[in-house]
C-alpha cells in the first residue's frame, strides 16, 4: 500500500495521456533505486522494451538478472522465454525451453509447470513453420496433462493453427470449437472466433509474436 502512489504515477504515464520517456524514466528509477517496487517495475520495463520499443536486448538483460535472483521462478524464465520467441532469437529460444522442461522434470520447478513445458516445447517447431512435428508436441501436452490447465488451452488453439497450416481445416476447426468450449484463457475465446471465420496462415503474426507477458497473470 505504500508504494502504490508511486506505482500508479508509473503506470499512468504509460497510458495515452502522459510522456511515455517520463514513464520509462520512472521505471528505470523504480527498478534501480526503489525498495519495494524494484521487481514488479523491472517486469514492467522488460515488457516495454521488447516489445513497444523495440529494444529486446535491454530486455533480456533485465530478465536475466531476475532470473538469477529467482533461480527457482518458472514465472520470470518463461518471460524470457517469451522475449526470445518474439524476437526471433531461435538458439537461444531452444537452450531456454530446454532448460525450463529440465528444471519441470528435476522438480526445481513444481510440477504443475509441466503443462506449460509442454506448450512451449510446441512453440519451437511451430515457430520454424515444422507444422507436423508441432501437432505431436502440442498432441504430448494435450493428451497428457491436466485438462484444465491453461496452457492445455493454449496448446490446443496453437494446435489448430497448425492443422490449419497445414491445410486440414476441418480438424483445426474442431480444435477451435475445443477452445470455445473451455474456460476463456486470457484471449482464447478471441483467437478462436477469429480463426473459425479465418483460417490461419503460415505467416500470420502468431508465427512470430506470442502475447504480452504483462496481460498474464502475476502468480502469488
């Protein structure tokens, strides 16, 4: 409670309304100097630069320093592994992914994260365009982990842009009615409505860009 004046003057210059330069300056003094804001700032400042201003080694700079000082969160490991998704940077994207699914099996990391090393085993190949190899990862996390979780969600929808890749519209739809029918995970339900009207292609955007760490939710 007593930081969040401080927070809230952050965040309302990242709106429309304000000097966003004044807000990145805000967040780099929260992430350098401030006492109980350092983290959720240097969060804040990782999403920004990769993905507003373009500046992705910032950003993994950032998130590499946060992951030493929590060598045991799943969480900011799979922000970076979000941040080299989305910037392409495939070796390092693949040691990243490769480590997170160790770390799942060593139990470093709960097991609960396994649904989501299941996924982001999936990205790799899906993001090479290997539409095949990609069905069969997101298939092993489907049909092996626990249903409710949200990254089975995730698999399932990614699956369906790849079955759709691959020109097999009618199981891709099928796994976009699959979504539907589930709990809405962050925008499922809006990335399914709009493949059932359009199909996806190889090179729409999903191919290259993953969603917005900062629309997840921070776990407790």
């Amino acid at each position: 409670v007593a930081t969040l004046p401080a927070m809230v003057r952050i965040l309302a210059f990242l709106g429309s309304g304000g000097d966003p330069q004044v807000g990145l300056d805000e967040l780099f003094m929260a992430a350098n100097e401030s006492v109980y804001a350092k983290t959720p700032s240097k969060l804040f400042l990782a999403d920004i630069l990769a993905n507003q201003e373009n500046r992705p080694q910032e950003a993994l700079e950032i998130l590499s320093e946060l992951k030493a000082e929590f060598p045991k969160s799943p969480f900011i490991h799979f922000l970076e592994i979000v941040a080299l998704y989305n910037h392409g940077e495939t070796g390092a994207l693949q040691k990243s992914v490769a480590e997170f699914s160790d770390l799942v099996e060593t139990q470093v990391y709960d097991p609960l994260y396994e649904n989501q090393s299941y996924f982001l085993r999936g990205i790799i190949p899906f993001r090479a365009k290997e539409w095949k190899k990609a069905v069969s990862e997101f298939n092993q996390g489907i049909e092996e982990t626990d249903g409710i979780d949200p990254f089975v969600t995730w698999s399932i929808l990614y699956k369906g842009y790849a079955l759709d890749a691959l020109g097999r519209r009618k199981e891709a739809i099928a796994q976009y009615r699959d979504v539907l029918s589930r709990l809405r995970r962050w925008g499922s339900h809006d990335s399914a409505r709009l493949r059932l009207r359009r199909p996806f292609k190889p090179d729409d955007e999903e191919t290259r860009r993953s969603v917005s760490y900062t629309h997840l939710t921070l776990p407790t």
